[in-house]
C-alpha cells in the first residue's frame, strides 16, 4: 500500500502527519574541534559580501570565533613565513582551495515518516553541501523543533544550526484552540515566542488574522515568512503581505497575482479542483502571460514597493524545477545513491504524496513551466539589480528535490536569472543571513567572514565561482588532459559549523551507507 505523508488542512493551518526520528548523538569520531586555535592555511576567500575573491590568506579560528583573516601574499608568488599567524593547534592547509561561509538555507523541512524518517538523513546532506544554519519549520512540531534547535546549538548532534519557525495555529501544547479572530493570533504568537519560537510561517490565514499574526511578531522581535497558497491569494497577494508587514516571501506565490492586468484572481479551468494537484500545479505556471509586462510601469512600481519595504524574496525555484522538464529531475547525478527507497516512493507520481503530481504530465505542462520560469526569473533579476535582496534554499525534498543538493541547484538558477556567482553566494550567506538577524533588531553573527563572528565556513578545492556544479556533492565530471579520462572534481570538502570541523565527504558517505542499509532492507 502507498505510503502517505500528507498535509493536513486544519483551520488555518498545515501540520505534519508524521514525527520524523530525532538526531542521534554526535559521535566522537564526528567532527573536530573547537580548538583553541585553529589556523586555514593560503586560501583564496569568498567573503559573502558580493566582494571578489581575494588571498591567499590565513584564517586564524578561536574556539567558535574567527579571530583574524590576513592576507599573507600575492598569487603564484612564494609566501614569506614571517607574515603569518603563528601556529595553531591544527593547522589545514587550504593553498588553491576556496573559502566561504556556511550556506544558510531558510526554507526547510527535515522530512518525516515513512519518506524520510530519520532527520540524520535531512542533516547530513545538508553539512555534506556547505549548509551550515537551516531556517523552516523542520518536523512540524514545535517541541520537537526546539529540542533538535537546542541539541545543534550544543553541537550534541550533527546538523547546521536550527532557526525554528512555527505555523500559526500548531504546537501540542497550545490550548487556544484555532486561530479564528485576530486577538487569537494575537495570543499564539506570544505563547510562540514563550516557548522559544523564533518565527512566525504563514500558510492559509484570512487577511485580518494574518495581519494580527505579523503585527504582533514584529512586536516580538520574530521574524515572519509567508507561502501565500492559492486558498488566500485571492485575499492578500504579495503586495498586500508586504504592506501588513511580512518580512520574507517564500516561492512565487502571490507575486504574479500582484501584476495581474485583466484579472484579479487566477482565470482557472472550469473543472479545476485544488486538491487534484496536476491540475493545481500545471495550471498555476499558465499565469506567465497575464501579468503586466518587464519594464512597465506596474512591474516597475512593485519593485520600487518591495523596496520600500525592505522585503526579502525567497524564490525556491528548484522546488517546483521538476516541471521544466520531469525525465532530467528524475534522472539527476544524486538520485540512484543519495535517496532512500522510500522517499523515491513518495515522488514517483501518484495522487497522494504531497508534489509527486506527475501522473500525466506532458510537453505542454513542461513549455507553460519554462515560460513561467522565464518571467519569474526576470522579475528576480530586476529586483536583485535594483537593490533587492534575494536568497538560497531548497523547500526539500518533494518533487524530485533532494536536501542540500537543491540548495546548489537553486544558485545554478539564480545564476541562470542573470545573477553572478557572487551574487548568488551573497544570497546564500549575507542575505539570508540578515533575513535571520534583521526582524531581531541584531546584527549578524554570521554570514560573512569577518573577524568577531561565528565560525561557519566552506572549504572546496575548486572554484565556485568559476563553476557553481562544483559545490554538489556528486562533483563535476571533468577531462583530465594529463591521462585521458573523466574525473569527478569538486564537492564540498570541508564544512565548519561553530568551530567544529566536519569532512564533508564522510558526511556524505554516512548518507550513502543509509541509503544502502534501506534497499537491502527493502530486499529483504
């Protein structure tokens, strides 16, 4: 029998059907550190800050801190030993390696069972690709969140570093009941933040609860995250979020809804039924063409609004990528030796897992996606160029996206937008992580790599900026002039979160033994 993880309609708001298993212990042969004095050896450093590449430099790291970032010479030309930092207590030599800081993806679900049910599985694909801080609604369930939140902190398991957003509305120990006036969302968001929530993720909330929900998180120093599915969109689009307050909206909901020319909702097919969810998906990228147009007035004045308002888009393009062209996203590099048999499960194509909508999926679907991509993505660009920040992640893994390896195919979009591999990183680490610190009323604490601030950081021996593939876990297949054959280069080697220092291959490896264990379980 198919096995189900649905999302569940109540009131106001969605919830996991299943608890997905928490992280076991950290092992002691997991990770490095912190050390006293840690010393990165001659890399060349991608600071975050959109800044080009520059060293090499040494990377002197204190506990959990960066202490210092020196530059200590001049490319292809010898390094005189009396310019650098003085030993550590481990040394990495990282001559014609790459440094940047941990990735922060801030849309993220750690999975659940039966598809993906040990969150180990979740968080190590994710420090396998650089991914040092994660920002969702990870499990569903807001205990179970801020003990995983609590364990990372500690760095008692191995997993980034947690941001715990919470669905109005859920939490075993919430008493109100649903959130059916706006003083009850009033109510949820301070017993939210009570219980430890960092913010607020809003789904399906009639426009004066919803504006009640930001209001009172923006009081609270919380910050707030919108999906604004099509059961509301017809109600409050993505300029109508921004003027209540919302600080970040996530896919693409809500934004072609705010360019509408001749119409005011979605001219959906007669026969439509939102729950049939090819129906549902196919038809949503055939509001390509009716929005106004790139360079118009209108286009051009809800960049100028957004701007206004400091909004931050979180776009997941590889969330819904799958729909450009279904053989490739099921066929990708990862999939044989990355996924478990029973997430491949919940996406083969079937009318109950959530996203694995395939069942009949043809040319035209794909060409209506491709049109949409074209004009989502020009939108993006225009915003980013006009000063508006734009970020990295992945909303895996549903609908053949897979955890961290989505987040590197997300920059290879942005990338394809028109952003520049350093902007592209810029989103994954700077802006994502004032879209973390900002609503705090705080400055970061990490991001970019400077002096003072935690030490979350990548290590790759190739450079990203040159070929973004080079940071999926599977590596590039490149010529060796040298012998003739085709070698896999690439793949993060390093990932340092909190000071720690983890092999990023080994962590994949752990994934690609779990999966393992699974299908000769499944033989069994």
């Amino acid at each position: 029998m198919k096995r189900i993880l649905l999302l569940v309609l109540l009131t106001s708001t969605f919830l996991t059907k299943a608890q997905v298993a928490p992280a076991p212990d950290r092992g002691s042969d997991e990770g490095e550190g912190p050390f006293d004095r840690m010393v990165i050896r001659g890399a060349t450093l991608i600071d975050g800050t959109g800044a080009p590449p520059f060293g090499p430099v040494d990377i002197v790291i204190e506990k959990n801190r960066i202490a210092d970032v020196v530059l200590v010479g001049t490319p292809k030309v010898p390094i005189n030993a009396e310019d650098r930092p003085e030993k550590g207590t481990k040394e990495i030599d990282a001559h014609g390696a790459y440094v940047l800081p941990g990735f922060i993806n801030i849309h993220t679900h750690v999975g659940g069972n039966p598809k993906a049910p040990e969150s180990e599985y979740a968080y190590k694909l994710w420090m396998g690709h650089g991914i040092t801080t994660i920002r969702g609604v990870p499990a569903g369930e807001l205990n179970w969140v801020e003990n995983e939140k609590k364990r990372s902190a500690a760095n008692k398991i191995v997993a980034p570093r947690i941001i715990n957003f919470q669905v109005p509305g859920t939490g075993v120990d919430w008493k109100g009941g649903p959130l059916l006036t706006p003083q009850k969302a009033r109510e949820w968001v301070a017993w939210a933040h009570s219980e430890g929530v960092d913010g607020i993720k809003i789904f399906n909330l009639d426009p004066e609860i919803f504006k009640a929900a930001v209001d009172e998180a923006r009081k609270r120093n919380m910050g707030s995250v919108a999906h604004l599915s099509q059961m509301m969109v017809g109600r409050v689009n993505a300029r109508d979020a921004a003027e209540m307050g919302l600080h970040n909206l996530t896919h693409f909901y809500g934004l072609f809804e705010s360019l509408y020319k001749e119409e005011d909702i979605q001219h959906w097919p007669r026969d439509l039924i939102y729950n049939d969810e090819q129906q549902r998906f196919s038809q949503v990228a055939y509001q390509w063409d009716k929005i106004h147009a790139r360079g118009s007035d209108e286009w051009n004045e809800l960049i100028d609004f957004f701007l206004e308002k400091d909004f931050i888009l979180d776009p997941t393009m590889t969330a819904y990528l799958a729909g450009r062209d279904v053989m490739k996203a099921r066929n990708a590099d990862w999939m044989d030796t990355y996924v478990l048999p029973s997430l491949q499960e919940f996406y083969d194509p079937n009318r109950l897992d959530h996203g694995s909508y395939f069942y009949n999926w043809t040319t035209w679907e794909e060409v209506a996606w491709k049109n949409f991509y074209r004009v989502w993505m020009s939108f993006l660009n225009d915003y980013k160029n006009a000063g508006g920040r734009v970020t990295v992640s992945d909303d895996a893994s549903f609908i053949y996206n897979l955890y961290g390896f989505g987040v590197i195919e997300e920059m290879e979009l942005l990338q394809e937008a028109g952003f520049h591999p350093l902007e592209v990183i810029r989103g994954a680490t700077l802006h994502a992580a004032e879209a973390l610190f900002e609503p705090k009323g705080k400055p970061i604490e990490f991001g970019i790599v400077r002096p003072g601030l935690l030490a979350d950081l990548v290590i790759i021996d190739e450079n990203p900026i040159e070929n973004l593939k080079v940071l999926y876990g599977t590596g590039f297949p490149r010529l060796n002039d040298e012998t003739g054959e085709v070698e896999r280069v690439g793949g993060v080697k390093y990932t340092i979160k909190d000071g720690i220092l983890y092999d990023a291959k080994q962590l994949l490896k752990d994934v690609e033994e779990m999966v393992e264990e699974q299908k000769m379980k499944t033989k069994d």
